[in-house]
C-alpha cells in the first residue's frame, strides 16, 4: 500500500498539504510526527520488512524520490506565490533539515541541486523560494544544509543563486562558511574552496565577510605554533584558500588592508621557513610571493625560486582552476606555466638513454664541478707560520695555518720556545680575515698553547700588554682567559698515557727477565714484594693518575703579581677604576681562579696576602659583578693558602675581612653577593674549628 | 642535470705499500678468473683475483725493491716486471709456479718503463733505458740478443728517457719508438735505420708519460706541469702539435687510451683520475678517491665491452677499479 502511496507521488501532495495547513497555523506536533515518518520511513519499513524490502524503500532510492517531491511542492508553491496566495515553505524546510542531518545530503540533493540550478536560472521568484527554503532550516540542521549545498553546487555563481544573503542573515550559516570550512576542516576538495570564496566575493554584503575570511585564514597560516604542530596537508588548504582569495580581492580592498596583508605575510613566511620540512617551506614561499605581488604591484616584490611549483600546482585539480590560480601568482617562473599541460617531471634518467649511442661525440659528461684546484697546505713551520700570520696575502694559506696552528705548537715545543713572544704578540693582534668557523677559540687555543710551552716570557709580555695603551676590551679580556686556561692546563696532572684497568693479580709466579738497565730495578723489587706479599683480598684496583710536579707552580707568581701591580694607575685610553669596571670584574675574577690553582704552589702565602690587600682596597665597589669576584678571591685565599700560613701572616686582615663579610651578608643589595658571603663566613668558620 | 661521478666498484686493498703499477689479463675462457697484476714500492708484485678481490700470488723477484712496470708476456703465465733492482724479471707463472724464468740487468737507475711489443709467436721486441744516459736500447725477447740502440745526436739535450712506446702501423711492418725525453720532447725513432724521425717539443718539463693510437695516428702526453699535449703524426712521419688541454692541477703520472679508442684516463698527482674522450679531448670526468698521488691507471682486456674496467694505484696503497663509459 506505502508503495502505491509513493508510486503515485501522494508525498507531494502529503507535504503540500501540509504548507497549506501551515500558513494557517496547524498543530506543531502534528506536524512533528509527519516530518518524522516522512523522513524515516525507509528505516522504518526495513525495520518491519527485514529483507522482504521492496527497493523502492531503499534510502538510495528512497530519498531522491523525496527530492523530486519536494521539487513538485515547490513547484506548487510558487505557483500560488505567483497567484498572490500566502504558504509557508518551512515544513519543506525541515524536511531538507532533517534529511540532511541524517546523512543522506548526497541522495536527496542529487536531485534538488540541480532542479533548483536550472530553475533559478533566470526566475527571481524561484531564487526567492530557494533562499526561503534554505533560511528556514532549523539552526541545528543548518550546517549539514550548507555543507550539502556547497559540496553539490557547480560554481560559486550557482551557489550565490542558490543561497543568497544566507551567510550575512544566519550566524550559524555564516559561522559554517567562514570558519568551519575554512579553518577547522581541511578535507574538502579545491573545488568546494572556490566555491565558497567565489560565493562571498560575488555580492558586496558579503565581501566583507570576505577580507574577515582573508585576514583570518593570513592570521593562521602565519602563526608560528600553527605551522609547527598542523599536518602539512591543512597547510596546504589553508594556502590554497588564501592564493583563492587573493585573486577574488580588488584593489580598493587591498588598499584599505594592505599594511595588515604586509604584516601578516611577513610574520607567516618567516615561520614557514623556519619549518625543516620542505613543503612546508615551499607553501610559505609561494604564498608569500602572491600575496607580495598582490599588495605591491609596482614596487620591489618578494621572488623566491620555487622549482617544485609543479607538484604543488598538480595537487590543484582541474585545468581552469589552475589558470585561474596561475593568472594572479605573477611568477616569471616558467615552471608554473608548464604545469597543468604537461606532467613532464625531468629526471636524471633520462639522459641515460643517451648513453646507446656509438660516438665519442655522445658520452655524457659527469659532474665536474667539484673539480677544483687542491687547497693549499698549512705551512710545517712555526716561524712560516708566523710569516703567513703577519705578511702574507694569500687567504687560503692564512686559513690553512690558523686551524693548524695549535698542534704545530704543540708538537714542537722547542721551536716554538724560540718564538713564543713574537707568536704571542702576532697572536694578541689578530684579526679575522676572512670567515672561519670558530676563529675565536682557534686563536685562544694557539695562544693558551703557546704560553704552556713558554710560560715565563709570554706571560710577563700578556701581563704587560693588559695594562698598556691602545688596546681593546676584547684583547684585555682575551689576556685574562688565555691567563686562565693556561694556568688551568699548566696545574692540572697529566695522565701519562692511558690508565689501565688491571685485573686481580694472578697467583703464579712471574719470570723476571733479564735485564741490566738500573732503571728496572725498581720494578724488580715491585714485583719481588708483590709476589711475596700474600693478599687476602683483592678489590678493583683504584686508577691514579701519574703524579708530576706541579708545572703551575714555578710560574704562578709571573701570571699574578704583575696583574695586580698597576690596578689603581689609569691610562687614559683604560681606566680600571672608573668606566672599564666590565674588565675590572673579569680580572677579579681571574685573580680569583689563579689563586685557586695556586694551591700547592711556593708562592701561595705572598698571593693571599697580595690578594687580600686588593680585595680590601676594592670591597665597596659599586659594581655587583665586582663585588662577586671579590668574594670569590676571598673563598680562594680561603681555600688554597695553608690554614697556618694564613693564620701566622693574615691574621688582622683576616678579621676585617670577617667584619667586612658579615656586613655583606646583611646588607648588599645583590642576592648572589650575600650568598657568596655566607659561603665565605662558613669557610672560615670551618677553618677555625679544624685547628 | 649532469649526474655526479661514480664511485669505484671496488677497492683492492692489502697491496701495503704504494703501486705503481697495474697490468689487467681478462681474456681467458671459464674457468679463468680475470686477473690484475700490481706492482708495489716494496718489491711485490700481487696477483690480484678479480672474483674474489682477493691477493691469489705475491711475487718477490725484485729483492724489496720498488716495482715500476707489469706487462703480460703471451697470455697471463708468463709475465715480465721491471723494477728498481735494475733488474726485469721474466717469470712463469702457469700452473701455479712463481718462479722467474730469465732476468736482464739493465743497468739502469732511472724510473723509465720498458715497453714491450709482440712481433711474432713467441717473440717480442721490448724498449729500455740503457745505461748510458739518453740511450734507449731495444731487445728481442726471449732470446735477449740486443736489436739496436738508439742514441740522440750529439749536443741533443734530451736528457734521459722518460716514458717508451714501441709500435707499428700494422703487423709486420716496420716497428718505431716513440719516446719522450727529460726536456720535454717527444721523439719518433726508426728503429731498423736508427734514426730519430721526428722531435717535437711538447712540454717544457719532463715527459712523465704517453700513450699512442696508431690507428688515428694520434698521441697525448703528460708531464709535472699543467697541460696535456696532444700531437699527431703526418704522412711525412713528422709529429706536431694538435692541442693542448689545460689542467686544473698540475702533475700527471700516468696517461693510458681504452683499446677502442673512445676514452682515455690518465692519473694526477692532485690525487684525481680524469676521463676524456679521446675524439675531441672532451673532458668527462673527474673521479676522486684516492688521497695520495695517483701513479698509474690501466685499462682492462675484457671481451665483454660491459665488463671493462678501469683500475688505478696510487700512493695511499689502494687500487680503485671503476667501471666507467662501458656501454659504448
């Protein structure tokens, strides 16, 4: 019987009854129950039925014959419309709703899209209805409704005819188009994107949704967190939406919003190119360089050489868009043009195919362009190197012997002992000439070299040197780290060779071979002792390091006094009392580190008690960074001269310096500073109590 | 887009001192293997099996001194060597045996390769630095008996001989020597007359090697400096310059032509092997492994045009074997 009511297209009829009952206010849930049968009768009948369905129910036939009744009623009401009688088209409406919230957009707009397509070609009336019946969707119902629209309709025109203002009268609608589409899904096809952006372009009320849409859509592509954590295809959409809409824009619009185009473009592009990933890099190039083109039309614009434009305009489906994209990206890049004809990606293969051919004239050449003329050596020499440093002209050279010239120090120590004031002095004065990697270090590392190799000479020449004329900041500082480094390395054991991890000693017994050389008597009478020794137990035995004098020692006092002698005395291109405090607090601090490393020395006592007067003469200083140098020289004396040195020679100087701390504890304003201080008291305190 | 160089199919290593020598024989049927024979500074000369990159002999005739020149003798048992001994050494090496057949003293102290040069069955003429010091003296082997010696006039100048090729423009026909000479000269010898034919200056330093294709009559040689000279031989048997290829780094050991006749290798001290084509001198390649001297580069003798090989030795003790141009 349902089959007979549908075959005779009683549904229409149904639904028109229906609007007519509407305009003169019938029973809401009367109205509900039908809208629902109407709706959800193939999933009713299927219920019932269960396999003995006949087809006609089946949603896929189901609902475009629904489609046609509601292109019937339609038709029906336009025709009353156009006699002056007054119906409702909401049911319809709900209808559309409902169907589309259901799922079924696809079935039931294969008909009606195309239906109301030709019908409102050229009818107002009907393009009337059509905006009417789209308005009438429930809120709830509306985004699937536009979806549905969108997704179906074949140009942005027909879109505009279809659903009219509907974006600037419903929040919801507009809130779909503008946002949702754009900025929180990405699946749709290119084509959906021109559909939406033409369709705000094409009516002046909606074009200013359309620069919003546009600033919006900039203001994303450009935001470093949204290029670093969205997949590249959303980024490749929103580029797409973005290339759309500069091409729907005209020039009075772009004028009004040109500095924020500029401001976001340049923003996006710098993130772009931050990105690691190619493409991602790619997109922001391209973009960048329409969007540049676009706002600047005669001034200088952005050019990038984008040669993987082709994959990007090959994901762009359908030969018109593609001229339509290619005719606002200005590039003069040939590839553009060459990408939707012919898919020709040139590989190196290719010309591998060349190869079959019989002459001498045909084989291809290699790449040779790394063929170049050999680098030259670094010279062997030092004083050649010295000569290269001061004289030479040749850059390759000049390069070659900076990096090498530390190991050649090194490794000849005696040569190098020769020349060291002159090395040390070349050193001091170099400038980078041309731009190496980590030129800086490789010149501290020659000069800390030279001056472990010939410590005395070279150090009296640096201290010297720190305090005399003419001389930059970055040289006096350059003296002190080089002062430090050395003394570092110079008071640090060497360890001779590597340290073996022995195993337990066997038990059996060793043959001492034969040997007349005195210099094994030693391990004679080791092993001898060894293995008469009986162990009871035997732990892993502990690594030393090799013991060896104290290289520091001998030199301390030429690295130390001579820093400290001439302080107080100002030249007058540097004045260490007064603007210079920066290097001030660097040589505090080098003196802090050198009296540390002192430890053990001779000449320990004499640097405290030097130190401690220094320290004294300075303790107000205005500058924190001095301050905390200070203290820190203080916890070295502390640490390195020998409690009875300290308390047989330094005892009044020792006491004020205890006054004086306590009040730094409590006092300076510097937070570091305090902290220091009460380090430094509890040193002393523990001091004390170990006599 | 031009595609980056190859790299070497193989490496050879475990030769242990620097080559400066390479001679391929890759004729035989299965079950002969391909094999390379090298020569080192430390007196050994290894025959390296091709299938397995493996040293199969090594060959002590030189008394740890440097070996400077292989070549083949009638097949791969029967090899000659020329080393700093003063000494070539011709062995046997069928069947496994190692031992040296016969020697010449050469009494020689120069770094000149010998060349050799098939006449007949069984016997060969081969061309050597004499012990006078611009003389060349030329052999027949292996009967050893002296064919003549070719001494430059008086007053020439040439200083000693360099590098020596022995050919003739078809069997049987008169054999010549090409030679080139510490001045820089290349000088065309007849032998049977004795005579110097022709002298042509081609490199202001010392001729370090050449190579010859009697087909086109066209020859290339290199010396310490930066150009290749290439020379040609009229009808009148006079050499003359035909071009000179300019280098990027100066030095070349070793300059060798591919027996078809399409591309040439020669080995630089800039640590490189260049390709040319040898019909118009057109640069094809650069190929850059080694890191020491390159001292000689060899073609090889397959059949097979796809199989050829090239291999070169250098000072960083390892032979590379490239596989380069094949499928022309």
């Amino acid at each position: 019987v349902l089959e007979q009511f549908l075959q005779e297209g009683r549904v229409s009829a149904l639904m028109w009854e229906v609007c007519q009952q509407q305009a003169q206010a019938g029973s809401p849930e009367l109205q509900e129950a039908l809208l629902t049968k109407l709706v959800c009768l193939p999933d009713h009948v299927s219920n019932a039925l269960q396999g003995k369905n006949p087809p006609v129910f089946f949603p896929q036939n189901y609902f475009p014959l629904l489609g046609d009744a509601v292109i019937q009623v339609l038709q029906k009401i336009s025709d009353s419309l156009r006699d002056g009688m007054d119906c409702s088209i909401s049911f319809v409406s709900h209808v559309l709703g409902k169907v589309c919230i259901q799922g079924r957009q696809k079935e039931i707009l294969s008909v009606l899209v195309p239906r109301l397509t030709d019908l409102t070609k050229s009818d107002c009336i009907w393009q009337r209805i059509c905006w009417r019946l789209v308005e009438c969707v429930p809120d709830r119902w509306m985004e699937a409704v536009v979806l549905g629209f969108v997704q179906r309709a074949p140009g942005a025109d027909v879109l505009s005819r279809l659903l009219g203002n509907l974006v600037v009268k419903n929040k919801k609608a507009q809130f779909v188009v503008t946002q949702k589409v754009l900025l929180l899904q990405y699946g749709h096809t290119t084509a959906v994107l021109q559909n939406i952006l033409g369709y705000l372009s094409l009516d002046s009320l909606r074009r200013a949704l359309l620069i919003k849409v546009l600033q919006e859509l900039l203001e994303t592509w450009g935001s470093s967190s949204a290029v670093k954590h969205s997949p590249p295809e959303q980024q490749q959409y929103i580029s797409k939406a973005i290339l759309i809409c500069l091409s729907h824009l005209k020039e009075p619009e772009i004028e009004s919003c040109r500095q924020e185009l500029l401001t976001s473009m340049m923003e996006g592009v710098k993130c772009h190119l931050d990105s690691n990933l190619p493409q991602i890099r790619h997109l922001g190039m391209i973009v960048a360089e329409s969007v540049s083109s676009k706002i600047n039309t005669d001034g200088p614009v952005l050019k990038f050489e984008v040669k993987l434009i082709m994959k990007f305009m090959s994901g762009v489906e359908g030969l018109e868009e593609i001229k339509a994209l290619n005719q606002m990206i200005h590039y003069t890049n040939p590839f553009v043009h060459i990408a939707g004809e012919e898919k020709t990606i040139c590989t190196p293969w290719t010309n591998s195919c060349l190869y079959f051919f019989c002459s001498d004239d045909d084989l291809i050449p290699y790449d040779m362009s790394e063929d170049k003329e050999l680098k030259t050596k670094a010279p062997v020499y030092i004083r050649d190197c010295i000569e290269v440093l001061t004289g030479s002209e040749d850059v390759d050279k000049w390069e070659a012997t900076v990096k090498a010239l530390e190991s050649l120090i090194r490794k000849n120590p005696a040569a190098s002992r020769e020349v060291s004031v002159e090395l040390a002095k070349v050193l001091l004065h170099l400038e980078e000439k041309t731009c190496i990697e980590g030129f800086v270090e490789l010149r501290q590392r020659a000069q800390v070299a030279v001056l472990t190799t010939d410590p005395v000479p070279v150090a009296k020449y640096l201290t010297s040197q720190f305090y005399s004329l003419n001389y930059s900041l970055r040289q006096r500082v350059d003296i002190l780290d080089v002062l430090v480094l050395a003394a570092q390395e110079l008071s640090y054991p060497k360890s001779h060779g590597k340290t073996k991890h022995s195993s337990a000693p066997k038990p059996c017994i060793q043959i001492i071979p034969e040997s007349d050389s005195p210099k094994d008597w030693r391990r004679v009478v080791d092993e001898r002792i060894k293995s008469k020794t009986r162990r009871f137990a035997t732990s892993q035995p502990q690594v030393e390091l090799a013991s060896s004098p104290n290289a520091f020692s001998s030199v301390a006092g030429h690295f130390f006094f001579p820093l400290i002698q001439h302080f107080d005395r100002p030249l007058t291109t540097f004045d260490l009392l007064g603007e210079d405090h920066f290097v001030l607090g660097r040589l505090v601090h080098t003196l802090a580190v050198l009296m540390y490393l002192a430890v053990n020395t001779v000449a320990v006592a004499a640097m405290g008690k030097a130190l401690l007067e220094f320290v004294w003469a300075l303790r107000f200083h205005t500058d924190s960074y001095v301050r905390q140098g200070l203290l820190s020289c203080i916890s070295s004396i502390l640490l390195s001269v020998p409690v009875e040195r300290l308390l047989e020679d330094m005892t009044e100087e020792l006491l004020e310096t205890q006054s004086w701390l306590g009040d730094v504890m409590e006092k300076d304003p510097d937070g570091e500073c305090r902290r220091l201080a009460l380090q430094t008291l509890l040193l002393m305190e523990n001091l004390k109590k170990k006599l | 887009m031009a595609l980056p160089p190859p790299d070497p199919q193989f490496v050879l290593r475990g030769t242990g001192a620097a080559v400066h020598t390479l001679h391929f024989s890759c004729v035989g049927q299965e079950p002969d293997v391909p094999i390379l024979f090298s020569g080192s500074e430390n007196g050994f000369i290894h025959v390296w099996n091709l299938k397995t990159h493996r040293v199969d002999m090594g060959l002590d005739g030189h008394g740890r001194k440097s070996v400077y020149y292989v070549e083949t003798m009638g097949g791969k048992d029967g090899l000659l060597s020329q080393g700093r001994d003063q000494r070539i050494c011709l062995w046997d090496l069928a069947e496994g045996r190692t031992s040296v057949t016969d020697s010449v003293f050469t009494e020689n102290v120069g770094f000149c390769r010998c060349s050799l040069l098939k006449v007949a069955q069984g016997r060969w003429l081969m061309a050597m630095a004499a012990k006078a010091l611009e003389e060349v003296q030329v052999l027949e082997l292996p009967s050893k008996t002296s064919v003549c010696t070719l001494k430059p006039e008086v007053g020439a100048k040439l200083g000693m001989p360099m590098c020596l090729k022995l050919w003739q423009v078809d069997c049987g026909s008169q054999p010549l020597l090409l030679a080139g000479y510490e001045d820089g000269s290349v000088v065309l010898w007849n032998l049977s007359t004795q005579k110097a034919l022709s002298q042509l200056v081609c490199h202001q330093e010392p001729v370090m090697s050449l190579d010859f294709d009697s087909e086109k009559a066209k020859g290339i040689s290199g010396s310490s400096e930066k150009v290749l000279s290439i020379w040609s031989l009229n009808e009148q048997q006079n050499l003359q310059v035909y071009k000179i290829h300019k280098l990027v780094n100066p030095g070349i050991s070793d300059v060798t032509i591919r027996p078809d006749k399409k591309i040439l290798a020669t080995a630089g001290w800039d640590h490189r092997i260049r390709i040319f084509g040898w019909k118009k001198m057109k640069p094809l390649a650069v190929l850059d492994y080694h890191t020491a001297t390159v001292h000689c580069v060899s073609f090889s003798d397959h059949k097979n045009p796809r199989e050829r090989l090239l291999a070169a030795g250098s000072k960083d003790h390892r032979i590379s074997i490239w596989s380069i141009y094949t499928q022309t």
